[in-house]
C-alpha cells in the first residue's frame, strides 16, 4: 500500500496536509516567539512580584508584632511610672500638708501668746487706769470731806487709800 493512497482512500490530500503542518509548526514558532515567551516573561514577573509583596507582608507582619510587644512594653513602663508618680505626688502632698498643718498650729500658738500678751498688758492698762482713777477719786472725796486744799493733801494718804481699793 502506498502511503498516498491511504491519504487518498481517507480523502485526505497530503499536500494540504503538509502545508497545514507547516502553516502550523510556523504559527507554534511565532506563537513561542512573539507571545509565549513575553507572556511567560509577564507571568515570572508576576510572580516574582507576588512573592515579594508576601515577603514584605510576613516581614511587616513580624515588625507589627515586635512593634506590638515594645509598645506593650512601653504601656506597661508607662503605667509603672504613672504608679509611682502618683504614689511620689500623693507623699509629696501628705508631707506638704503635715508641714501645713504644723504651720498653722505654730501660728495659732504664736498669735495665742501673742492675744495673751496683749490681754494682759490691756489688763495692767485697765487697772493702772483704774488706780489712777480711784486715786483722782480719793482726793476728790477727801478735799470734799476734809475741805482742805488740795495741795495740802498729803499723797501718802493717797497711796494708802488707792491701795486698800486695789487689796477689795
């Protein structure tokens, strides 16, 4: 058997078969050419992108964890410190109101004497006052019951009298 005539019997003409195979085998290399080989090139590119956008996500995602544990940190040294500022102000401010406190009562001491003082010394006016006054009487009494002169009026007598006074 010839191998035309199984082509033929088939009816199949060789010739057009070998064109289209060539047409093909010429498509496949232009094809291989012009798009599989760019379009394979876009695909890598593609893919190498891909791969370094995953990259950078697991890299970001291990620095927003090392960023999430040292901010942790820092909240938690913050809150220490804000403890001890606050336990160093709350010292701070019982030690400045006993001093206060302290202050005040010494004031108070202070302006007591000093209201004692005074009481007295206005006692000691008053009755020096009072003396003088009962000695301003006395001789008066005594010029109207004795009628005598004034001058004349011995100031022992005085004394005498205003002491007795001062004694009652």
């Amino acid at each position: 058997m010839e191998s035309g005539g199984i082509f033929e019997q088939l009816g199949i003409n060789w010739k057009l078969l070998l064109s289209q195979a060539v047409n093909f085998f010429i498509l496949l290399i232009i094809l291989r050419l012009f798009v599989y080989k760019p379009l394979l090139t876009v695909i890598r590119k593609r893919n190498e992108k891909i791969k370094e956008g995953l990259e950078k996500a697991k890299e970001a995602s291990i620095r927003l964890a090392e960023v999430d544990v040292i901010a942790k940190e820092h909240l938690k040294k913050a809150d220490q410190d804000s403890i001890t500022i606050i336990k160093n102000t709350e010292e701070r401010a019982k030690k400045l109101e006993e001093s206060l406190v302290k202050k005040a009562e010494d004031r108070q001491k202070e302006l007591l004497a000093q209201m004692q003082i005074s009481n007295e010394r206005q006692r000691e006016d008053a009755r020096a006052r009072i003396l003088q006054g009962a000695s301003e009487l006395v001789k008066k009494i005594l010029i109207k019951t004795v009628e005598l002169n004034p001058k004349d009026i011995d100031e022992a007598l005085i004394d005498k009298a205003v002491s007795k006074l001062s004694k009652e």
